[in-house]
C-alpha cells in the first residue's frame, strides 16, 4: 500500500483532536455550516468552513428523548432537510448484539429528528453503515454502503449462516 503523507502540513489551517476519531460523520448545511455526528449521538458544528467548531450537543429525537448515534451517516436531502442512518439496539432485545439501521430526519440543522425512526434492515442481519458514504442521487434515491456481521464473536442469530457459510 503506498502511504502519501500530507506535502505541506505547515499549510493546514486547523487541526483538531477528537475523542471520536473514525466514528463521526458530516454533512455540509444550507446555510454553510458543517453539522458532525459523533459516536454515541454527541453533535457538534461549525461555523466557519471547519476551523472552529462549537459545544457538544445533543441530538434529540421529535419527542424529547435523546438516541444512540452508533456508526452515523449523514446526507443531504432535498428541501433542505438531513438524513441520518444509525445502529441501534433492536428494542425488547436484551441482547445488545441484536441491532437495527435505522433513519431519520431533521429539519432544523440536527437539533432534532424525527420519531419514530425508520427501520432499513427488519428482521434481517446485523449492518454496519460505512462513515460519510451515505449518497443521495439526482434522482432523489439513497444509498448507503453497508458491511454485515455474520456470526462473529461469542453471539450468533438464529436462522443466520456463520461466517465462512453465506
């Protein structure tokens, strides 16, 4: 693999240190700013093209309660309005393995989101959305790359194909 480092880092205007690292994912608003969506549903944004960014916030769903934002994608829709893919766990599940991509929407630059979510995988194996994939078409139509996890680890689901199986 050829490893190409940055030519001029003398010339990056900001560099910021997150507790994040590869688990957030952005999306650029109407209105200029840049909204991020970290691990965990912990929200920032910037004002400014991404020099400075602004206090942790949190997302909240339409109804007041907050939402895990594991393994969050972003998109832009039309109108205005942003999309975001999550995992959570499937609710009634006690096993925390057991989990669901879900989407929702905001109208108000990720303040809040719309409840309740939308299930994009029912009672099919458990997905993970790759980070800053999530693409909307000219169409209008979404995409979103996902990888599965089949049978790794100590928790299996039934009727599902171990991997080496599928």
């Amino acid at each position: 693999m050829n490893q190409t480092f940055m030519t001029r880092p003398d010339e990056a205007l900001a560099v910021h240190e997150s507790i994040y690292g590869h688990n957030s994912t952005f999306v650029s608003l109407d209105d200029g700013r840049i909204l991020q969506v970290c691990l965990g549903g912990a929200m920032v944004h910037s004002d400014d093209g991404g020099i400075t960014w602004s206090e942790e916030f949190e997302g909240k769903a339409a109804n007041g309660e907050p939402f895990d934002g594991g393994s969050a994608s972003l998109v832009k829709l039309s109108g205005g309005d942003i999309g975001l893919a999550t995992i959570r766990q499937r609710p009634g599940s006690p096993n925390r393995y057991e989990s669901e991509m879900v989407f929702r929407r905001s109208a108000d630059g990720g303040r809040t989101w719309s409840d309740p979510p939308i299930v994009m995988n029912q009672c099919l194996l458990r997905a993970h959305a790759l980070q800053d994939v999530f693409l909307r078409t000219q169409s209008g139509r979404l995409i979103l790359p996902v990888y599965f996890a089949i049978g790794q680890g100590i928790w299996h689901q039934k009727g599902a194909p171990y991997v080496g199986g599928y």
